[in-house]
C-alpha cells in the first residue's frame, strides 16, 4: 500500500480494514495504488467517511448496509459501482437469488433501464465469480 501521508492514522486505518472485508484486498490495493496528488484525498475521504465512520456504525448489519447500497446505486445507475457493490453483498451474506430479487423491487421504482443495466452488472459478476471458483 502507498506511504502517502493521507493514507495514515486511525480513522484511515479502521475505514481500511472494513473497505477490504467487505471489497477484497485486491481491488482496495489496486485503488489505493492508482491514487495520485488529485484523487488521493478522495480515496482518504472514501476510506475515512464511507467505511471508517458510516460502515463501522452498529446501528445496522453489512449484509442490510449491502442491501441498501444495491438499491440506491441501482437508482443512480452507476453499474460500475453496482458491480463492486454485488461483490461486496455477496461476502456480507446477500445471497445471489435476493440480489435477483432487489433488482426486481428497483425495477419497479427505479425504471426499466436502471433494472437492465444492474441485471446485466449483477450476471457479470456472478459469472466471474463462477469462473475464478472454477479455476480455484
């Protein structure tokens, strides 16, 4: 992991450990490695505020923050993020059939597009999943 001064002290340190429970090491490394003088006081930020502070709260389980994340990335059509979201509901105990079913309920309020483009997100990703299982 970079030594940039951002990316030191506690609250990064806790946001850091959460970030690779629920994302995985290699696609916080590689986050984190790609940071330069602009992004990375967003990635402190994200790190800090997201999961360091707001995930780290005991008011609600991962698996229920990850059900919540699914929907309202899902609204703003960031398929990206949706992606890394499913991975990430996946390791906090969302099961693929309620990722299906969370799709589902958006479809009706977030619109057609939206549901598409997380259906497709979400198959995308249950298909690498499948193929680095084979291959494990």
């Amino acid at each position: 992991m970079s030594n940039r001064p951002e990316f030191q002290g506690e609250q990064f340190e806790k946001g850091l450990q959460i970030r690779r429970e629920v994302l995985g090491d290699a696609y916080v490394d590689r986050s984190l490695a790609a940071a330069d003088n602009a992004s990375a006081p967003l990635q402190k930020l994200l790190t800090e505020w997201c999961w360091g502070e707001v995930w780290s709260r005991p008011g609600l389980e991962r698996r229920l923050r990850s059900v919540l994340n699914l929907g309202m990335i899902m609204a703003l059509n960031r398929s990206a993020e949706f992606k890394l979201h499913v991975r990430g509901a996946l390791t906090n105990g969302v099961t693929r059939d309620e990722i299906v079913e969370i799709i589902l309920q958006g479809a009706i309020y977030c619109g057609a597009p939206a549901s598409l483009d997380a259906m497709r997100a979400a198959q995308a990703v249950f298909a690498e999943i499948d193929a680095e299982n084979e291959t494990a």
